[in-house]
C-alpha cells in the first residue's frame, strides 16, 4: 500500500469519526428509547500480544483484527475482504493460524496471539521474512505479512502431522513438497500472483529447519 | 453489525438455557459463518452465548466400538485425529476438501454442521431470498443458478448445503447428540438433522430453539474403502459443484453421499444397493427427483461421472497395496 493509499484512508476515516461524533452526541436521548440490544455494549479482555499483555475495553462487535489494528495500533495485520475470503489478517493465536477477521476479541480472552510484527524485526527477521525478501515472495506487500504468518503456521502444521487434501495417504506423516504449500496457502490470496516465489520462500525455510 | 451482548456459558445445559431465555439470542462457536453473516447483517442476534469453555473438545470411544466427538473439536483436531485417519478415512478426506487452513482451525464439529444452506442470493441483501427474509421471494430461480441445487428444492429455495465434513458424516450413519434448555438430551440420525425447504427455507435444521449439539458419534468402522471426490471450479477453496463421500467394500458393494447439489447431504440408501451395478444405475434412481434449472442441468451427469470416478478410485485402491485409504 503505498503512502497516497494512507492517506485517503486516514481522510476516509475522519468523515466517518465525523459521522460518528455526530451520533455520539445525539446518544442521551436514544438511549433512553432503545430497545435491549440496540445500544453498543462493551467489554474488558486481556490478550497476550506478542508477549506483552494487553487490557482493553472492546465493543463486543470488535473483531480481533480491528483490537489489533485500530486499539493496539498494530497495522502489520491488513484487513482485505474482512471476511476470512482472503487471508491478509491470518494471525496466530495459541500456535495455530486463524482469520483475526472473523472472530471477536472478547472471545480470545487470555489468549497468546502472534502478529507479523511478533515475529521478527527489521533487524532481526523471522527466517520465513527472510526467505520472503529472499525469494522475492510479494509485489505490492499487502497480503504478505498474512502470508508469512500462516507460512510460518504452515511449516508447523506440516510438522505436526496435520493431514491435507493432496496427501495421497492420509494416514502417513505429510512432507513439505511444493504441492503440499500450494494446498495449505489456499486460505491466502495474493493479487500480484506471488504465489511461486511464496512456495519458493517457504520451501527454503522448510528445508533449513529439516 | 448490530450491537449484541455476549456472555460465556460454562456448562452444556447452561447454555441451552440462557439461549432459550434470552430473546433473539444465538451460540457462537467459532464464529466463522455466523460473524460473515453478522458482518453484512443477515444474521443480527441481540446476544451470543460463547460455548467455547463447555469442555467438548474431545474425541472418545463409545461402547460400541465407534466414536463420540465432542461438538468443539475443531475441524483441523478431527481431521487429524489417528482414529479417524484409519478407521473414517471419508471424513478426514471431506474435512480437508473444504475451506482453508485457517477457517479449520477455528471451525468446530457442531459450528460446522449449523453453517447457514446458503446461495449468493442469500449473500445479496438487494436481492430476494426466502432463506433471509421470509416471503420475499427467490431472486435464484430464474437467477443464475449455476451452483445451486438440483434435487430436494421447492418453490420457495433452491440454496445448496455447502459442506464438506457433512457429506462424510451422512454415509458414515453418524448421529447427532443434543441437550434442550430443560436439560433433556436427545439422539438425532444424521439424515433427520438437515431440513429440506419447502416453504420454510429460513428454518435449516430440526433443532429446537435453544437446543445445544453437544456431540456427533460415529458407528463402529465400516470398513472397505473410503472416498471423498470433489468437483470445483478451482483446485482449492472453493464450494463443490459435485461431491461424492463414498464407502466402497471388495464385493463392489457400498454407499454413497453427495454434496453440492441439493439443501442436505443426499443419500438414498435403497439406490446404493445397485452399486455392484455401477455409478449410472445408483445415480438413475438418486436423482430421479431431479428438477435442475438450465445453468445447472450438468450437475445430473457430473453425479454420475464422479461416483464413476469414485467407485473406480476404490477398485484401483484395493488393487494396489500402500495407496491406500482403506478402512480398518
């Protein structure tokens, strides 16, 4: 995303703060007729985020991507379809990959969740962020950091034995073959058509750690 | 979305109970299907009942030589699990054909089988769906109707049933275990728990208000050899066209499931006794029903030609030891 694309969003999200601030002022009178279940309801939950523990007061409608993003300020984590189609907000959350875009914050209470900026740092990258830069595994970047997050939780999976659509045996232990990586990405589009260089990167990590 | 409250319920009949009391309430799961369809607001529930502390996330055996798995293992645990690997081998396979690593992961047993029958009508509020709002009409007769079903519709609602783990679950004879809001429990056969339309399209199961899935078990093993084939228009993640669970034993005979053409997973288990005789005289009497529409007319032959594949797939299996996905 480059940075012209920031700003109209930042622009797109002051007319809505705007729109909301206008709302919000007309509350005290609505409030008083709403019935149960109109009003915005809120609730604390504390999450483990890339190991600091977080506290925060969430509207229940908050979706962990958006308690990442917008309370956290983690903006690694990109929201793309928002409705767990195209993979850009995979995070992981108790060592397993899921779509932050579809589930709640207030259900990952207690929860150890790992985003793209848990994983390395631009001077000390994850090795799959440097098989990423290696390979060349992206073009505009806005899928990637959910790439690389469910790259890493790929390799894990394939480790641990979870089975796949194209294993020929279900119950032999699955390998990292390529076939294997384009399978398990399929939760993850990328629109530049990275995907080569994608299985290119992971293969490297996979072979690595082998 | 619209504002809701949420509350985490800490036992089976607790739950049941506070969905029952509570107006325009709903359980949530893992959430995958129910906050899509939150998100675009055809699904608004005023208070959701999170039942992910209920401990039903284990797999057991049962006293008669099968397995219960409890309503929150999630698919990516089920379809894992060594048991079901060796001994269920369709549903390990149907369970990975569906969806993405990601949404396994989150998925539950029980959330899986409450997923909404659903067409791209039912996606568009600007359209007419009698699935979304009662009465309204079906803008998908008459629409493009492509992926839609081809048997068990109505005037009403022509939404296909879009998973994968139920297609397995229905030719394993799996049963399905609830418990009400007064703590009663029952035992529902796999075939009796998806609804056909009719003129009810919105209602898509035969569980009460309140009524909480706390397992599905699974019968002894069958044996024989397991399949799952399915036909999409990409290699992953995406919908069946045509999918067959199939269970196919040495003697040529078994049983078969289809998925993607019709509003449950389609089973007529007096057509599987002409298996012997091959996919067309099964599929002549299965879909004997049949009413598709012109864009989806090709689902009848493709019934026909992946059971085909399937049963042909079984025998080279048997034939060639190590290939494997053979029963116990």
């Amino acid at each position: 995303m480059s940075l012209g694309d920031e700003a109209q969003v930042s622009r797109r999200g002051l007319i809505v703060g705007g729109a909301a601030s206008c709302a919000l002022a007309a509350v005290p009178q609505a409030e008083a007729q709403a019935p149960a279940g109109t009003m915005p309801s809120t609730m604390p939950v504390t999450l483990t985020v890339n190991g600091r523990k977080q506290t925060l007061d969430v509207d229940t409608r908050t979706t962990l991507l958006d308690a990442l993003r917008e309370h956290l300020h983690l903006t690694g984590t990109k929201k793309g379809c928002d409705h767990g189609q195209c993979g850009a907000c995979t995070v992981i959350v108790e060592g397993k990959r899921i779509n932050s875009c579809l589930s709640l914050a207030v259900q990952h209470q207690g929860d150890r969740v790992t985003t793209i900026e848990g994983l390395g740092t631009p001077d000390k990258l994850h090795p799959m962020q440097a098989a990423f830069v290696k390979h060349d595994g992206y073009q505009c970047g806005y899928c990637t950091p959910g790439q690389i997050c469910s790259a890493v939780a790929v390799l894990d999976e394939i480790k641990a034995g979870v089975p796949s659509h194209v294993q020929a045996d279900i119950t032999s232990r699955p390998q990292a073959t390529n076939m294997e990586m384009r399978e398990r990405m399929s939760g993850n589009i990328c629109r530049c058509g990275a995907y080569s260089n994608i299985a290119e990167a992971m293969a490297d990590v996979a072979g690595g750690r082998a | 979305m619209k504002p809701f409250t949420y509350t985490r319920a800490k036992t089976p009949a607790e739950a049941a109970a506070a969905v029952a009391s509570t107006p325009n309430a709903k359980f949530l799961a893992g959430g995958t299907n129910l906050l899509d369809l939150m998100k675009l607001e055809i699904e608004t529930p005023a208070h959701l009942v999170d039942v992910q502390d209920l401990k039903l996330d284990r797999i057991e055996p049962t006293d008669d030589g099968g397995i219960r798995i409890g309503a929150l293992v999630s698919n990516t645990a089920l379809a894992s699990d060594p048991r079901v690997r060796r001994d269920y081998g369709v549903l390990t396979r149907a369970i990975v054909a569906g969806a993405s690593g990601q949404l396994r992961n989150k998925a539950t047993t029980a959330g899986n089988l409450l997923q909404r029958t659903r067409c791209p009508y039912f996606y568009d509020t600007n359209q007419a769906c009698n699935k979304r709002r009662p009465g309204s009409g079906c803008a998908a007769i008459g629409g493009y109707s492509r992926q839609l079903a081809v048997i068990g519709t109505s005037d009403a609602c022509i939404a296909t049933y879009p998973g994968d783990m139920a297609v397995a679950m229905r030719v394993l004879d799996a049963t399905v275990e609830t418990i009400d809001p007064a703590g009663q429990t029952r035992r529902i056969a796999f075939g009796d728990f998806h609804r056909l339309p009719g003129d009810s399209p919105h209602i898509d199961t035969n569980l009460k208000p309140g009524e909480l899935i706390t397992a599905v078990t699974l019968p002894k093993p069958l044996g024989g050899t397991h399949i799952y084939r399915k036909v999409r228009d990409r290699a992953s993640y995406a919908f069946a066209l045509v999918s067959v669970a199939a269970v196919i034993q040495r003697d040529g005979s078994g049983r078969a499931a289809i998925g993607g053409i019709a509003p449950r997973p389609w089973r007529d288990e007096a057509a599987e006794a002409a298996m012997p005789q091959g996919a067309k005289a099964v599929t002549d009497r299965l879909l004997a029903g049949a009413r598709p529409t012109r864009d989806n007319a090709f689902k009848v032959p493709l019934v026909e030609r992946t059971l085909a594949a399937a049963i042909h797939d079984a025998k080279t299996m048997t034939q060639t030891p190590g290939t494997q996905e053979r029963g116990a």
